[in-house]
C-alpha cells in the first residue's frame, strides 16, 4: 500500500488512539494544513456518571482535539 491515502476520519482515530500514523500516511501529515477541522462534541451523560464528569470527559477532549490541530470545538 505504499503511497495510498488514508481517510481523514481513519487518521483521526488513529492519532486519537495515541499510535504511531502508519507509514503510508507520513506524506499526509502537515503541521499547517490548507483547511481547518472542526469537532462536534454532545457531551453526553452516561448512565450512572454526573453531568460534572461527563463535562470533565468533554474538556480533555477538547484539549487532545486542539493538540491533534483541529481549530474549532462545538458542544
């Protein structure tokens, strides 16, 4: 699969997963993109967890989106 491209949402998951991108998508990866990604967070509350952990939950997501360089973080 040398020089195949991965799906943006495949990179995503796999950056959020804490692994090392796959070789083929090395050339992919730039520090300044020519676009902006956006998430949609809706902070869900889980059963038996309280709305204070489930907003917790959504601030350290937050933090690892702006890390993997997404601009925007709608709730």
């Amino acid at each position: 699969m040398t020089g195949a491209r991965v799906p943006l949402l495949a990179r995503v998951r796999i950056m959020g997963q804490g692994a090392r991108p796959p070789a083929a998508m090395n050339h992919t990866m730039h520090p300044t993109p020519a676009f902006s990604l956006s998430m949609l967070d809706l902070v869900a509350v889980r059963e038996g967890a309280s709305v204070g952990q489930a907003l917790t939950t959504a601030l350290a997501t937050a933090q690892h989106a702006e890390a993997l360089g997404f601009k925007r973080y709608w709730v």
